[in-house]
C-alpha cells in the first residue's frame, strides 16, 4: 500500500522531508545532501534602501588565521634555500646559474598565467600562491635532495644506463610527486577555508609545481651552459624540450593529485583529506613515470600520448570551470529569493558574459575596482553557501556568511555612486 503523503508512515508521528530549493545542486562539483540544506538568511533591508558600511574586519581575521602556515612556510622555505642554492651554483656554475635562471622565467610565466586563467573564477587568496610556488621551488626541492640518496642506495649497478634508469623512472616520480604534493596535503589542513575544491586543488598543485619546474630548469638550463662543448646549441635543445613541449609536464602530474584533494575536500573529514593524499599520488607518479620512460621513440609517444594527455587536461579544467560558474548562480540565485539580489544582479555576478559587460559599463564610469571588489565578494558569499550546505564547519561559515552579507550592501554602493 502507498500513500502520497510525505513522511513517515510506520505508526510514529510523520515528520517533513528536508525541503531544498529547485537546481540545489547544479552540478556534480556541488552536490549537497537534502538534510544539510538550509534556506539563506532573509535581508531585513530592501533592495532599494541599504547603505550599510562595508565591514572588512571579517576579510582581517581570515588573513590572520593563516599567519602559522605562512611563518612555518617561511622558515621551511629559507632553511630550503640553504641547501638548494649551493647545489644549483656547485652544478652549474655562476654564469649557467644566471643564464639558466632567466631562460626558466620562459615557462614559468606560461604556467602561472595559465593557474590566473584558471583562478580568475573564485581567486585564492595570494599570500597562499605565494606558499605554493615557494613550496614548489624550494622546500619540494630541497626535500627530494634529501631524500634521493635513500633511493640511490636502493638503484642497480650492474651499469651506469640501469642506474640511470631506475633513478629517472622510479625515484623522480615517488620522490619529486611526494615531495610536492605535502604541500597541497598543509594545505588542505591549514588552509581548508579555502582549499574546499577540485579546481582550488588544480590552482596549488599547479602552483606547486610551477615552481618545482622553475627551479629543476634552472639547474637543467644552467648545467647545459656548464658542461657543454656546444652550450649555445644544447641550451636551445633543451629549452624546447622542456620550455616549449612540455612546460605543463609537471604541472599536469601534480595537478591530479590535486583534483582529487580537490574532490575529497568537498566533504571534509581529516581521513578523507589523508587519503586523498595517497590515492592523488598514483596517478601522478605513473603520469610521471610514464614521461620520464620515453626513449627512443620519444616523438611518437609524445604526440600519441603526451599531447592527448594534455588536451584532456585543458578540457577537464574548462568543465571545471563552467561547473563553478554553474554553481555561483545558483547559491546566487538563493540569496536573490532572500532579498538580497535582484535577478539581474545574479546574472551579471554569475555569468562571464554578464561579468564582461559589468565591467565594461564600470570601467567607463571609473568603477572598475569597486566592480571588482563587488564581484569578488559575490563569489565568496556563494562558495561560503556551498561549504555551509555541504555540512562542512557549518558554524564557522555562517559567522562568515554573516559578515560578507553585512558587506554586500556597501560594495553595490560603492558600485553605484
């Protein structure tokens, strides 16, 4: 027998399912369960008569809680620096130091306008990129150095080929991804606010290895200057290489272990993050270990393989990218039925091409940055939403949630005057 009527039928009082707003979960980056749904906080104001001050102080204790990581970040970066410099110089010399430190500024700066693309939807704040990319190019690097030899100890030496081989195919790709990825695993802990998703484990993974990249073409670049009887010529060899073919080699590694970080973070719990970890480094390593086995058929396993590899990463960060836009309208959309957008404000905030055009009619009026500021709150506002409807430190986020809607009357202001 069957009954129409929802709740419980089983003699006990029935009790209400968990009422959830239409398109709650635009996407599968989003998803939330019905019993961790809350409507928005109704606005006491109209539309038409706000003129609230914008409260920063909220923004404030955000910066400071990541003032530990930044300090720990810090001195391990410094004390990194200690060791990595010197072997740098001893390998390649003052002058391939120099020239191999410029020539690295090639692919490092492709990669890092490629992590701003990508961030430009909901940005991280900076001070953590900048952990990132020192992490990266310092304390990953250092940490490898260290822990190599352990590795060596363990390498064939029936010929200096098997050494090398081993050393290239199985110790780079356990030692370098370990390495990197304890950043995004401090991360996730340290910075969870704002580690809370796959495309934010892309932005620091990418980051991360940016600056692991920057830092091995330094010594790749400058030991070319150092040891060649041709350096002009070997320098450009390898440039190409790994400057021009393969920029995002290390990025596209490390980058999986960050989506999958990513993934797990959307539903917190410290189990989950830790396994992530370990999970996320499978596929770097054999991603890794994959590129450092082609030999002499390199050319065709680069375009056969390598080149899909990357053209499926380029979609999958635009897929990821369009779900975050997705679910910024809807967690939008729920405050405009609380009061505190109109339809067309979530249209504008929401969309790409309702951002260009935001910009553009503010920028004529010399409202860029007050525009930006606007939109940038927005975005936070609807993330925050999201981690308090995935049930992820519900407290904490309403307290947030309250600030930023206290805020969002001032920035329109700011907007509009």
């Amino acid at each position: 027998m069957s009954s129409n009527q929802p709740g419980r039928h089983d003699g006990q009082r029935p009790y209400p399912r968990p009422f959830v707003e239409p398109g709650a979960n635009p996407t599968w980056i989003g998803h939330i369960q019905p019993g961790n749904y809350q409507p928005a906080p109704g606005n006491p104001a109209p539309l038409g008569n706000q003129s609230w001050a914008v409260a920063p102080q909220g923004m404030q204790r955000r910066s400071a809680g990541l003032l530990p990581l930044l300090l720990v970040g810090g001195i391990l970066a410094f004390g990194s620096l200690l060791l990595v410099v010197p072997f740098l110089l001893g390998n390649t010399g003052l002058a391939g130091f120099i020239i191999g430190f410029i020539a690295s500024l090639i692919p490092l700066s492709i990669v890092l306008l490629t992590v701003r693309w990508i961030d430009r939807w909901e940005p991280e704040p900076k001070r953590l990129l900048w952990f990132a990319f020192t992490w990266g190019a310092a304390v990953s690097i250092a940490a490898t150095l260290l822990i190599q030899p352990l590795f060596a100890l363990a390498a064939p030496t029936t010929s200096e080929d098997a050494y090398s081989y081993f050393m290239a195919t199985v110790q780079a790709p356990i030692v370098e991804e370990f390495s990197k990825s304890l950043g995004l695993l401090l991360l996730i802990f340290a910075a969870r606010k704002y580690f809370d998703g796959p495309v934010d484990g892309v932005v620091f993974a990418f980051t991360i290895a940016a600056g692991f990249a920057f830092t091995e073409n330094i010594l790749y670049f400058g030991r070319e200057i150092a040891s060649s009887s041709d350096p002009g010529t070997d320098l450009v060899r390898i440039f190409i290489l790994r400057g021009v073919m393969s920029p995002f080699a290390h990025a596209i590694f490390t980058g999986t272990t960050g989506l999958i970080m990513g993934f797990a973070a959307r539903k917190w719990h410290s189990g989950y993050a830790v396994l992530a970890f370990f999970v996320g480094l499978l596929p770097a390593m054999f991603l890794h270990n994959r590129w450092n086995s082609m030999g002499q058929g390199f050319l065709v396993e680069y375009f056969v393989v390598q080149v899909p590899i990357f053209l499926v990463a380029v979609l999958g960060i635009v897929f990821l990218r369009m779900a975050e836009g997705k679910l910024t309208r809807q967690r939008l959309l729920e405050y405009a039925r609380a009061g505190w957008f109109t339809p067309a404000e979530v249209d504008m905030l929401a969309t790409p091409r309702g951002r260009r055009q935001a910009l553009g009619w503010a920028s004529s009026r010399g409202r860029a940055a007050q525009m930006r500021a606007f939109i940038k709150a927005a975005t936070s506002l609807a993330f925050t939403r999201q981690r308090i409807l995935s049930g992820r430190d519900v407290h904490v986020h309403q307290h947030d949630e309250l600030e930023q809607l206290r805020r969002i009357p001032g920035l329109r202001s700011a907007v509009l005057l």
